[in-house]
C-alpha cells in the first residue's frame, strides 16, 4: 500500500498487522517512508547534531533498525549475526535494560560509520527481517506481533523527531537551506471564526481499551474521569491571533505567566514563536520550505507550554486537559495535515467550521494540554526493556495531543500521549484554548 | 489564648476570626510566636542565607511584617508612615503589583538593616497594626479581615520556612550547632505494622468549600472527582523501611526511577536521605536538636520526589493522588506532631494503629502526592497582588500535603495545598504509600 | 608607636622586629589595628560573604589567629591548648600541609562561632603568644623572629583584605551603608599634567635582597634583568581620563581589548569601573564613606587588567612590567595615601609634579602591570606550610605593585609582588601608563 | 618542489617567496598539502566539531580559502567575483576588522555549505589567485608578496589544527577509527640519558631580526634579555618517565600542583595525559594511526601546561623559559619529526645524545615554556585586520616552541612563538626541563 493509499484510507486501524503478509507490508511501508523523507538529504545533513535534545539523522536511522536487531533478531532469530558488535553501543538509546549506551549529547561527535554504512546497517537488518518474518509459523507470528508492531511505531515516532531535529539544525544555517521546495498551503479566504463547543459535566471513561489496535502503555488503562463542564475552542490559535497577543505586550507582562516561565522568556529571550524573525519590518519564520513570511491564518507552532498558558491568560480561558480533549476527540474521524501531505509545516482551516465539534483537533501541531504526563490509574509498564519506553518520563513533562504535521497519520489515535517538558518549542507544538462552564 | 491553649482546642477553625477582638488576639498570638521560635538565636544566626531557595531569618521576619504594611497599613491605614521607605522594596518577595523587588539570592548579602533594626521594623509594624485593629468599624472591619487572615496564614508559611531554612543552615557547620536542646521523642515498643486501608471507587468532592474558615484560592472551588478504587498506607514509612530500601541497592538501581530522578541522583550523589551521614559505621542525621543517630521507628523525612517515588516503586506500591489523600484526610481529627510540640523533628508512631483509618495524615512530615501541582477546574486567582500567592507556581511543582512538625496546628487543613519541586529536601518531606485495587 | 608615628616614620624598615621587646610592640600594635578596622562594623557586617572570592569579616580575624596559632603556638608552645580544636578546620585557608580546610565558596554558610567567640579566639589567642614571646630566650627568639613576621605581614595582608571585602559586601545594599563618614579629600586645583619620565635601556637588579627587612620568597631571588629604554607616565591615570575613554565609546571598540577581555566585557556587561552607576545623569560611586559622585582628579580604581590595557591601548601606551615599575619606584619614599590616612579611598594627586620622577608610586591604587606572576629565576619557595604562601599561585595572575588606600604603610616595599586575575576589580586597582622609547 | 624535497632541503629559508615563480610554486605546494592531509577522510569526517576550540575540517578547509579571498582577491582583484557572499561570514573566524563572523562554537551545526561545495570554493578561489598572481608586475608582487605570504603560514596552521582536532574528534568514536595505518615509527634500542646542558649567563639577543624570511609581528622586535646561568635538558621527557611520576602518585600530591591546575585536574578527573586509558591492564592511547598501546620510549604528548609544570616539581627541575628555549635552539638545525614524516605521531629518540646540545628541539611535540605570552619590548601589531592576527591573545596563554609532528617544516623557526592556555591538551604538547645554575 502506498503512502497515498494510506491516507486515502485513513485512521490506524487499517494497519492491524492482522498477519504475517500484512506484517511484512507493513514493515517494508514504514522502513520505505523514513527513506523517502531521507531522499532530499546530502551526507552532511546527516551528521550533525544541534543541540543534545536533538539526534544526528543518521543515529535516527540506525536506532530504529537497533531496535529491531536488539528486540526482535537478537532475541528470536538464532541465525542472526550483527553487521558490528559496537552498533548496539552506538545506537541504543535510554534502554538500561538493554545494555550501555553512548551518551546522548555526543551523538553529534561520531563521524564513522558513515551514512553509506548506516544505511548498509538498516538494509542488514531489514534482510534478516524480512527472511526471519517469511519463515514464522503462525504461533510463532502471534508471540511476535506485538514487538513488531511496537518497532514500527517506535520507527514512526523517529520520522517526526527526524523532521524536527532537521528543521532544528537548519535553523542554524544563515544560507538558508530548503528541505524540500513543496510551497507551503495557503488559505483561501479568512479563517472561519473561534467559537465555544461545550460540553457536559459527566463521568467520562478516557484511556486506550487495551485491545484491538496498536497502543503504548502509557495509553491505558482505560479507566474513568468525572469531568466539570467544559468548552473547547473550535480550532487552534492562529498565527494572527497570537501576534495580536505579541503585540499587546504579551512578553512584557509578567502577571500573564507562570512564574517559572517568564524566569525562562527572560532568560532566553523570548519574543515571539521559535524561528520567527522579522526582516523588512515584517515576521518571517524558518521552515522546513525555507525562509518564509509567517501566514497569520496558519495555526501557530513552536510555542512552549509556558507561551500558550500565557496566552491563554491573556485571552481570558486556558489549556484543556488531556481529558477534555480525549473527550471531544474521540468521536472525530482521524483527518487532517500529517506529514503524508508533503507540507511539513501547518496549514491554514479552510471552509466553514461545523459549529458543533471542533476543527484541527489532529495534525498541524501537537496541542498542549494543562495535564501533567502521569501515570493513569491502574498503570503498569510493560515487562522488560519495552517497559522503558514511557514510564520512567512521567515528571516535569505536560501532555500533548493529536499529532502534527510532521506526524504519521497511521501512527495517531485519540488516545494518544506525548509528553515534553514545559520549554520544548522545537516540536510543532500549538494549542487550542478551553474555559469553564461553571 | 496561649499557644499550649491552641494545642489543646485543636483545628483551625477556633481560629476563625469572627470579631475585632479575636482579631487582635490572633494577630499577637501569630506574630509572638515568630518571636519564640526566634528566641534560642544568635544575631548571626538571622544573617545568613545557605541557598538561593532559603532566606535569612532576619529577612523573613521583615518580609512579613511587609506584608502588613503593603496590603494593609499603606493600603488602609491613612496616618501610616513607613520607618523606611527602601524596606519594601527589601522585603517584598515575588510580588510584582506590589513593586520591584530585591533578588532572591542576594538576600544573605545585606548585613542592614540590623537584626535590632529588623525587630523595631516588626514593633513598629506592630503598633501601627494593633492601632489600626482597635480603631475599625464593624464595617471595615468584614472589609479588612480577609486581608488579615491571608496576612496571619502567610507569616505562619513563613514560620515553617524559618525553620527549614535555618535547620538547612546550620547544616554546613562542622560545629553541630543546637537549636533547642529539648529531646527528640522516642518510641516506646515497635511500630505498628503497614496495613493497607480500602477506599471505594466513586465520584468525591474535594477541594475547599469556599466560606467559613481560611483557605487559600488554590485549594478552591469545590469540585468532583472520580476515584478508582485504591487502598493507603496506613502509616509513615519510616527509617528503618527506608533502609531496607538504601541496603537493597535501592540507589544504584536505575529501573527504580523516573528517569529524571536518576540523573539528578547521580550528579548530585545522593545515596540517603538529606542529612543523613555515617558516623562510626552508624546512620546519624542533622537535626535541629543537633548531631544524633537516626531513630529507625521515625517516619523518614527531607526525600526528594524522586526518592519517595523510587521507593515506592521498589516496595510495589505508589504515591498517593492529592485526590485520594485528601478524601481519606477529611473525616480524621486534625491532630499530630505539629511545631507547637516544639520537637521540630518527626517522631515515631506509638500505640497501635487503627485497621479502619490511617494514622499520622497530619504533621511530622509533608507526603509527597503524585499530583502535579494543577488548577482544580474553575480556579480563579485572588483579584490583586494577594492573587500572585498561588496560581503562578503551577508548573513543575507537586502537591504534599498534612503539615509537619515544623507546620502550626493552626495552619494546617484537609484541603491544604503545599506544593514544591521534585528536586526539593530541605522542607520536612516525607511520604505514605498507596495501591490501585483494580 | 601609634599609627600615627607609623606614618611620620615611614617606611618599613622601621619596623624590624630586631628584639622581643620590638616584636611584642610589633605584635600589639598590628593586632590592635584590626581592631581598629574592625571598631564601626556591627556584628552582622562581620558574617556576610558576598562572593567566593571574598570573606567574612568574622573570617579574617579568626584566620589571621590561627596562623599564629598553628604555626607558632602549636608548634612551640608545649602549654597550649586550643580554645575549639574545630577552628583549625574551620580557619585554615589554602595550607594543604596545614591539614583539611573548610570550603571557600562555604564561609558565609556559618553563623557560629558567633562574632563574640570570634573574638575571644582572638584573645586566647593574644594573650598565649604574648605570654610565650615574653618568656622566650634569645636564641629562640632568633629562630622565632621570621615566622612572628610572616605572621604579622599575613595580618596585614588580611586587613586589606577586610576593607575590599567589606566594600564589596556593602556594595549590594541599596541602603548604601557607610564604613566611616570621614570624607574622601578633594583636590585643590588641577591634577598635574601627565609626564613621560625616562629611564636608560641597561642592566637592572630587581628583587629583594634576601636580608634586613621581612619580605616575601616570592620577591627573590635578586637577579639581573635587561630593560631596553623606556617611559613611565609621571602619575596614575585619574576618573576624569578614564571617562574620556569611555565617553570615546573604549567598551564598544573591540579591537582596543584583548580578545578575552572583550568578552568578559560583554558576559558581564562592564561600561565603567566597578562600584559606578549614573545618578541623575552624573557618574557615582559606591565607597566606604558612602555613595558619592565620582571625583574625576582622583585615579580611577576598580578597574580589571583587561580595562586598563584596554585604556592604555586606547591612549598610545601600554602598561609597565613590573621591572620597569621596581627600578622607577626604588629610589624614592615610600610615602602615600595608605590605610593608616583613614581615607579608604584612593586621593587626588595635588601640587606640581616632579619633572624627573613619578608620583603616586605608593598608595592610592595597586598598579596593573603587564607582567605575569611567574617566578624569578632561582626562585625557591620558602619550605613546609609557609612555603604555600606564594609559589603555588603563579599562573594566570598578573602583578600589581606599589600598595593601595588600603594597605598598610609598614607592608609595602619597592619589591612587594601582589597578584590578582585578569578579571579582578574588587581591589583598590588602578594604573599608570608606560611606552617604548625606541 | 615536492613535500619530500622540503624535508631534505630543511629550513624555512629555502621558502623565501623571492619572486612570482617562486610565489606560485610555494602557493601550490601549500594547497596541495591541505588536499593530501585530507585524503583519507570520508565526507562525514569533515562535517563534526567535537568541541568548541575545535573545528570542523570543512570549516579549516574553508576559512583559509576565505583568508586568501578576503585578503587578497577583494581587496587587489577588481575581477574578482565571490562564489558566494555568505561565505565570508560563515568562514570568517576573529577578524573583527573583516566583518561579522558566524558565532565559533556553532561551525559544527552547519550541514551546508557540503563538502563538495567547500571544495568547489577551494578551486574557485585556487583559478582566481594563480590567475591573479600570474598577471601581477613586479612592483604589484613586491607589495604583495607579505600577504600571500601570511596566507600560507596561516594555511600551514590551519593543517596543524586540522590534524589536532581531527584527533579529537576520532577520540569520541568508540570505533576507534584509523586516519592513516602508517605505522608509528619505534625505537631501536635505548633513549639515550638524560643529561643537563649548561648555558652560560649574559645578555642576549632573542626575537626575530625583522628582515628575510617571513615572520608573525609577534616574533620581535628583536631585543635584549639577561639571562641567569641555566641548563636545559639534553631531550624531551618520554612516556615512561611521565608514567614514573604517575605510578609515584604524581596525580594524588597537591603540593606539587600549581593551586589552579590542582583543582583543574580534580575537576576533570585528570590522572594521565590526554587520550590515555588502561586496557587489559596495560596503558594504550588513541592516535592519528588508531589505538595503540603507549611506546614508553616516545616524548610524552597531550599533557597540559598544569601537568607538565607538576612533572617538573616533581622532578626537582622546572620548565625553561622562552628566551632559554630560544638561546639553545637557535645554533641547532631545524630538523625533527614534523608533518611530511607522515607519522603524525611523536617518536623516540634514537642515537645517542649529543653531550654538547639538546635534541629533539624541532618536531615531535611542542614543548610548554614557563613563559606567558607577552608581547616583546617595542612590539606593534601589524597594521590592519591583519594586526589581529596575534597580538589580542596575549593574555593568560603561555608559549610553546618549537613545533610537532602535525606542523609543517617549512611553517617553523628558532623565533617561532606558539601559545595555548594552560589547560589545553589536545595539541601535540610536550615538555623538557630546565633548572638553574645558581
């Protein structure tokens, strides 16, 4: 099935990896579209690394075929034998369980193996996978399954970071390059106007049912919230909107913000969004498009937790929780701007927004929500090295929701949780706002 | 009334201030008991500032006293005039309405004003207060007793921070300075054995109903919550498990903690609690009371986040939710180790501990939650300056609860909201475990 | 004698302790002075540490005790018994061979022993040596005599280090605290104009002799040095010249400063000397008589090495070395404004200048010179503890010479070497300019 | 001339840019000898910075090409046209005086340029400088002759640190990746004793004499010293005679420690040189030739100015200054292990010592001197922003003579003054002894 097709089709569940034959499928799709988002690159991009949160490409593309060597070859194929003994060192990543690892921030360090040999590594590995996958039996595939599946959404969550690690360290070049010359979209006619979606009082059940389709621990489990009534914004904040709070003084009233983070604008020196600079008297921004005039109706991005709460002080409401939007997500078809559609940066609500349920609630930006990354009632980690994934994060990060323009639209759900701290802004991070109805 | 008197009558509603006179009352009692736990001090001891999260004693004691004076003399008070002018600016803390104010880690460079001038500043304070008190109508006065009680309750938050930031002082002299020399309690026989204590799943109310007695905006409005089922501990942990857990490897065991947890551990070499040091081959502790051996029957106390966390991991239970502390709080007597028993430091638990409620919900040490310090849904800020007292904490803080032995019974509620850092040891900082029961 | 026939006396030869009775005098008289220093502090002045580099005032009394104590009365004085056998730990300052020392960047963290210990430390002290200097024989007064001086130069040291530091602690309050109200004497008339004085290109000898007079290992060995033919600006460079340099915009002009100069300059934030601040449009300062504009005919001070080669640069010059400095300064009086004028503050330089030779060698400022600390050829420190004293410093320290308003008449000597970090500007630091004559 | 004729004809002298033929040839050479030391690099080795004082090989290759374009080609060739205008920024590295510059420890985040494009700026600017040098008269090459002279020194040195930080950065790859396999020269036999050689005392002459060859303003004026009687030692310290000191715990006595490189050395846990680390027991290294147990016969290598001066305590003689250095060497001939040896790597010495003069003086390591970096008597900084070149370091670095096996030997000279700061390691630094004769 072609990315294409994906889209077409639309929603997760279509990816089931109900066998073997879509098992392999589904791996040669996943595998087939981190090279594609890798075909505009030289070697150069490859290697560096711009910051210690971020990761060279090239460790992208090699941690995630770790993860299958490590995970699935080196546990279950007894024939397997690793292309260099030293990779597992190289490209593991927080994994104790799973053995010492290289230290995060001097991945950028590593010249060798090259690319040529990176990409040698990933082709090992998807040989052996492949070979090893056509020869299971089907009890064999059932025990299997559920690694597999946690490896290609392991391998979906590092095309994201790829493209923003990306966009990060091209931010840095004053030439300006451009990543892909795809034109940004563009709005016809205004964006339709925010409006109020309310919501019931009620005790609502939240959280992944923990069966069916794929889903992280950290997704269940599904257990029950009383919720106070509620309204959510009908769309994202644009552009616009959030210069109009720029432009108000935003940055320059500290009763708006949390005070940890007028502490952190004043530090760094926040103005505006990440990657927003003005030239000729007028905003412009980095994308992975080039350098580009910012679009006011486009939803804004890059803003950190403490940049949305303080905006939505300003506006007179707040961040929903994580709750609240689970709530009102659950209901919606899974559409919107994913990296699928080649834009790689968020685009403008076009149309009249439906009055009755709101807009953009996937793809474009991440949304922050004001709920704490924690555990949910009941949680329990998965067993072993797996287990590492999401719990041991679960302090000082917020939660977001419903995936961005640098996300797979296969790899979203409602019930879907990333987390960051409260000063990450290099991810497309947006917001929505929400009030009380009490 | 004496402070032994207010021991006795317990809870803080006796405090509530229906008239001028028990006003005034109040007022002398609160600030007269500054004045006791400033007794056994020496003019060098008011001086110093061991950290940029501690403050002078010399400054705390003024910095309430500024309180007085910028919400209510300067505000209310037309014949008042300040003994100086540059004080405010001196003592003001994180309060920006009510003007610029002196950095935060510069306060122990300031050597003056004196302690006997920061002493004539309270009597003057003082004068002008009791002046003021006897002088309102029965009108003015309904308009000014919030302000008042707000004014009390911060100076009695203070009071704990005196002796926290002093005990974290003395902590660097190699001369084991004494406080006060009075005997830390001990137990008598063992103690009582770890149960577990069910609670039902349902919908609760939490939070403070909004009248009658003081509270503060963060622990408001009113609101439902539902509750899986879960079961608390019905106890402390003490020391002596604390040990076990220390023994165990409990440090060295990465998969134990949050991945935060762990690197803050390892840079900051913790491998006991704050104030624990070997002597002799025995655990021994910095206390108030000076050098001694650590009372194993204690509850354990001055654990980050962090710890209590990991230990709670490593006994195969979890921290409790502010929710869940808080619905098992409300039912019980507001009694425990409290400042007014004038140990300063947590005591065992004796006697033997009721199957049906859990023991020591209040005072020798704050419980760390799991809950993120978070606005309940329909918080709104205190209107003024008086509103920067809670809301702009709300990031990256967690919620303990049940007061310490440094916390004045008359201070402390079921509602009560404290809330720091995960990082954070300094304050008397314990905690009880919980279960899902699911 | 009295200070003041210190100062009719003049220079340090007077001082030579070349008998017990001498040295008892001796002994009193430089006790005394810190005591005389130490008369307008209340006690909360002496417990503040406003920066790592700087030290409590309660330090330094008891430090300079206890090197008498551990270097003499520990180690001749059979009857000794220590006051707190913990002051040796708490006191020791750098002296490895001394033992364990308490942490630096600590000092400020204790508030016992309290100032009144302190100062009884100090009289157990004094009133052992006196009795031990007062019993000795000749013989062992001769193998005394040198450490009794090194013991009493460390006091002084140590007493000019009280007022810097002191200046710096009061610096922070916005109260502006005044050391002594004595006012700093203004000039009659102009300052006399700037004057190159030359010397002959030739042999020198530079260096203490190694005889007579105390002095320090670090100015010997004498030893030849060639100087090819220079000048020597005839008096320190004034407020009123170094303004004109920054008014010529000498903090903008990056290619006047050594690279690292220029950014610390920046990191820093540096547009003037230390302590300046407009008022109302006028340049004032922070001094030990107060907040004062700025006398633009006294020699600017508080500047670091990196701003006075940047000035010198700026004005044609370079700054001297320090042979330069030690042949120009050897044949004339040491005569200036040092502590004992109790101004605490550098002076304007009245009357005419000599055509022939340079003014203001002595007092007012330590002069910046271009030489690094490095050891003279054959240079040997003095052996055990005593030889910590000096040599183990001398990397990255530039030389200062000829003493400042602070230092004590009897400390100086045309070959006294004291040494500070580029970046220093808490002492009494000016300059004079030197050029090339070929 | 090919580089191996340089190594038998020996002397900077015999590169003379006499005239344009001879210019041409020498500019070739220059480049070529870049092209040839890069090799054996694969694409992604030139894209890594591994620290902040390191670059990018891309970045070296660059910026010496811009030093030509900017210097040169914009300033003389009306013709000229550059490749791109964002170049200069990107490679322009201090000089204030040529424009902005692209902040230094960001050169490793920088993809684009690629490596291709770097190259093509390399031939772009290669066609435009012969070309333009071809076309030049007489009186045009005589004014320009100094400039293209600096440009290759200044390429020479960019080699120098080409390899340098090369080193460092394959140092981080657990890979342990080979530059060149050539093997690393051994010993035959002994190392011949270590004898002092006695210098006499007298005025000399130091410096360069400002004529003939070519030089950096930083080399003179030539002037007189005095220098007491010294001796220098007859060769280098090796490997086995450092590890002596290591094994004597040299790494564990303070008081052999400069104060400030003492708490270097406990900071960075320094307890043998750089690139040093047992394996099986035994002491190995990494080189330019792979990891490699240590040759105990070989100069040690990458010890800080800290440890070499520690070394030379501990030994009971001192590190010579850089007059003395300059004396012995100047007499001697400039031969030695440098880059066109193609060892990249010190080697031992061989033979026996000659009894009358030092070896080892040229090639192998720099050699650290006691002498911090000043400027001489009379010096003036070239003119322009060719002026920046040297002067504006000169503080708290100290000088090292005599160049490495990573410097050319046409770049060397007895006058040759190469300073780092103290703490540096990650050059080819090497120490003699030195000690008085007094």
């Amino acid at each position: 099935m072609s990315i294409g097709e994906m889209m077409a089709v639309g929603g997760s569940k279509a990816f089931a990896l109900t066998d073997i034959g879509t098992g392999i499928e589904r791996y040669k799709a996943v595998r087939a579209f981190t090279d594609k988002l890798c075909a505009p690159l030289t070697i150069e991009d490859y290697v560096v690394q711009s910051m210690p949160d971020a990761s060279p490409i090239k460790w992208h593309i090699s941690h995630v075929s770790w993860f299958f060597e490590t995970f699935i070859l080196a546990e279950k194929d007894k024939s397997y034998e690793p292309i260099d003994n030293q990779y597992a060192y190289l490209f593991n990543s927080y994994y104790v369980s799973a053995g010492e690892r290289y230290t995060r921030a001097d991945r950028g360090k590593i010249s060798r193996p090259t690319v040529a040999e990176a990409k040698e590594y990933r082709a090992h590995v998807d040989r052996h996978m492949l070979n090893f996958l056509e020869g299971l039996s089907e009890a064999e595939w059932a025990e299997l399954q559920p690694l597999l599946d946690i490896g290609l959404h392991h391998e979906q969550q590092h095309q994201e970071l790829m493209m923003t690690d990306l966009k990060h360290m091209l931010s840095f070049n004053p030439l300006h390059p451009v990543y892909v010359e795809a034109p940004v979209k563009g709005s016809n006619g205004g964006v339709p106007a925010h409006e109020w979606i309310a919501y019931d009082e009620g005790i609502y059940e939240i959280g992944h049912k923990g069966e069916g389709d794929f889903f992280y621990d950290n997704e269940g489990p599904r257990h029950r919230v009383f919720l106070e009534p509620f309204a959510l914004g009908s769309r994202l904040i644009t552009n616009g909107e959030y210069l109009e709070f720029m432009e108000d003084g935003g940055y320059e009233k500290q009763l708006l913000w949390l005070s940890e983070g007028w502490y952190m604008a004043q530090n760094e020196g926040w103005q505006a969004p990440m990657y927003w600079a003005k030239e000729n008297g007028r905003w412009h921004q980095h994308t992975l498009n080039g350098w580009r005039e910012v679009d006011m109706k486009a939803p804004v991005s890059h803003v950190s937790y403490f940049e949305a709460d303080a905006y939505a002080r300003w506006a007179g409401g707040r961040l929903p929780t994580e709750a609240e939007w689970e709530v009102a997500a659950t209901p919606l078809p899974i559409r919107g701007n994913f990296v699928e559609s080649g834009h790689y940066h968020p685009v403008p609500l076009s149309g009249e927004a439906a009055k009755d349920k709101p807009a953009q609630m996937y793809g474009d930006v991440w949304e922050w929500t004001q709920s704490h990354y924690s555990p949910y009632p009941g949680y329990q980690p998965a067993p072993g090295a797996i287990g590492e994934y999401n719990g041991k994060f679960m302090s000082n990060q917020f939660v977001l929701r419903g995936g961005s323009c640098a996300t797979s639209l296969t790899h979203i759900r409602p019930t879907y949780r990333n987390f960051f701290p409260t000063s990450a802004r290099w991810q497309f991070m947006g917001f929505r706002l929400a009030k009380d109805l009490r």
